[in-house]
C-alpha cells in the first residue's frame, strides 16, 4: 500500500496515543456520562492478527483498526524474508484492477452492474467506478486469479479474526460455533452462481484531481471489513470528528473495520466503524528530498484505487441470540429466535441507504429514511 505522512507527523504518533487523547478529552465531555453507564464486564483478553499491540483496543472502542504487515528483513530474527502473503496478494490485485479500469466504458459495460445482485461494473461521474465481485462465473479474466486468491486469503485470515472477537465476548472460538459459525461457505470465492454468498468483493477507482468527498459517511453492514488503498483517502470516524487514518499510516498496512452485523450479534460490544473515502486533491507541501525519502505522491495522483473486502454471515445459518449470550455481552434488549442471518440483514439493511448508487437515487433513500425517522419508525 502506498502511504503519507503529514509533515508534521511525529514520529513517535500512534494511532493508541490518539486514542488517549481522544478518552481524555471525553472525560470532561458528556459522552462520559454514556461510557461509564454500561456495567457489563470488560472484554477477555484476545490478541488480534496482524493487528499491533497498542491498536488492539480500538477494535472494540471506534469499530476500526489497523492490520500492520511485518516488513521484509534479511535474518529470521528482523522480519519474514518476503512479503506477506496478503500483501503479495493485494499488490497483484490492484495492477489486475488498473489494468481492468483502465478499458473502455463500452467494454466494462459487458459487466455491468446487475439489478438487485449488487454484483457487476458501476460508474458514479464525479465520484468513482467500481466493481463488485461475488462469483467467478461474473467476473472479468484479468481478475479472476487475483481476486481468487485475494478473498481466499483474506477470508481465512477475518475467520480468524472473529474467533479472536468471540474470546473477548466470552464466546466460542470454534470454526462451527460463536460467530464463526456465520463464516460458513463466505470465506472462499465460489466458481458458480450456485455457490454466491452475502460476502463480496469490491474494486474501486475513485475520482482523485479535485478536493472533495467521493464515498459519504457510512457504516458497512457486515461483520467485517478490509480496506486497502493505493493511495490515501479512507477516513474514519473517531467519535467526534474524521480521522485520516491512511495519512498516519507509516508502514504497509490496511484498516479493518467492524459492519453493523457484528455490531449487533456482539449486543453492541463492537460498534460498526464509521467511515469515509476523500480526494485531497492537493499534493502535500513537502520537500522532494523527504518525500522521495518517506515514498510520498509528490503530485496529486489521478485516481485512487482500493480494495474492500467485506465478509457477511451467511443467509442460511440461524441466529438466536440466546446461543450469543454470555456475561460480557449481556442480554439483547430485543431477542431474536429462529431467524436466518439472511433476514435479518434485510432488517439492517432497511434502515439504512446505500452509497454506492447514482446520487439521485440515493437522495431518494435519504428522504425515505428521514421521513420513517420523522414518524417515530427511526432509521437505525
């Protein structure tokens, strides 16, 4: 991943001395008050993979995190002697992608975006274009490899981040129990359409000359996500205002974040991490010895590029909140028995409109939600 630092960055900045910071200031602030009213227990000690050990909390905290990848070193004892496996992978995808972008509209039409499937090729003038990715039997030649090996790879490795999840909860950690169970069939790319899952895949190339917002605030709807830039834009909500986390990233890393799924089957323990993607626009003021140096974009690069893996419980499996119930998570305020993970998305997914249509009809959502929200239905 290609990363900024701002030049004023410490070196010594860490995304846990934001946190304290940010914890500080609430203590003198009304959300205080909201912090210290929940009484459940604390979360279990869990290390999360890949993840450092003074950005584990925030997780749990913010709803997102980072995934740091170790460096390549020379000797056993410095670093693995290559590349992550995730990195490799996501390196190979984005030359896929570019190389998919880059072809004319007339031809990505062959892939265009599918009536309520939320597969295929869409294009949003003045914000992005992307591709989503939910099968190998839509998607295009020059990506199917990459993207095979992408999602293969990072299933297995968000798999195992909610076991790690559920041993904060108090839960099981088995692949068939807790909230592994909702993995299922989703952490591998099926061949057919037969064998699609809730999980996708999506490519984007984001509109980068110009400083504005190309992706509004939102929340995924899944369990969890993982997101890759190539250059830096994703912001993320850090309770009071945006976070450009990819800016204060100083090695390889990606950002996960929790989707309203696991907000909701943790009771709340995880919240959904809110998020954004931004063009800057303007290249930073930074001297071109020290940029070079630090390996900045010294001008403003045409587009941005990301990857957003996003891993949803799959439809099938049932959900009753009683088998997710433990000390630490408490009681859910409004049970579920018997309903399918499918179904319930439905329900989460109702109360909330999508960013990733045309702005028209987004605004037509908008205007839904608000008018349910107005009459007492609220919007989630």
């Amino acid at each position: 991943m290609a990363v900024t630092v701002p030049p004023k960055l410490s070196d010594h900045f860490s995304i846990s001395n934001f946190i304290s910071k940010l914890r500080s200031k609430r203590r003198s602030g009304k959300q205080e008050g909201c912090l210290q009213s929940d009484t459940r227990p604390p979360l279990k000690s869990s290390p999360l993979p890949l993840v450092l050990p003074e950005h584990q909390h925030t997780l749990s905290q913010l709803g997102w995190t980072t995934i740091s990848f170790p460096q390549p070193g020379f000797t056993a004892e410095e670093a693995a002697p290559g590349p992550h496996p995730l990195q490799r992978a996501y390196k190979d995808l984005f030359r896929a992608a570019q190389e998919f972008f880059d072809l004319p509209d007339e031809e990505k039409e062959r892939w265009k975006h599918r009536l309520g499937s939320e597969e295929g090729w869409s294009k949003i003038p003045g914000e992005k274009e992307f591709i989503t990715l939910r099968t190998l039997s839509y998607t295009p030649d020059v990506l199917k490899a990459p993207a095979k090996r992408y999602w293969d790879l990072m299933g297995a490795h968000l798999s195992s981040t909610l076991g790690r999840v559920c041993t904060t909860l108090g839960l099981p950690d088995g692949e068939d129990a807790g909230l592994r169970k909702f993995v299922g069939p989703c952490g591998k790319l099926g061949e057919s359409e037969e064998e699609k899952t809730a999980t996708m895949l999506r490519l984007f190339r984001y509109e980068s000359w110009e400083e504005k917002v190309v992706a509004e605030p939102h929340a995924d709807l899944g369990l969890l996500s993982c997101v890759v830039g190539d250059v830096p834009g994703l912001e993320v909500w850090d309770g009071r205002q945006f976070f450009d986390v990819e800016r204060h990233c100083k090695t390889p890393s990606a950002t996960m974040l929790a989707g309203r799924q696991l907000e909701r089957y943790s009771n709340f323990r995880y919240p959904a991490g809110g998020h954004r993607v931004v063009s800057y626009g303007k290249p930073l003021s930074i001297p071109a010895a020290e940029s070079s140096k630090l390996g900045i974009v010294a001008e403003p690069p045409r587009y941005r590029h990301s990857i957003v893996f996003v891993l949803r419980a799959h439809e099938p499996v049932v959900v009753d909140s009683d088998e997710l119930e433990t000390e630490i998570t408490g009681k859910w305020a409004e049970p579920v028995s018997g309903v399918t993970a499918g179904k319930l998305f439905e329900q989460i997914r109702s109360k909330h409109f999508n960013i990733n249509i045309g702005v028209e009809e987004r605004e037509k959502q908008r205007r839904k939600l608000q008018e349910k929200q107005g009459s007492g239905k609220g919007t989630g």
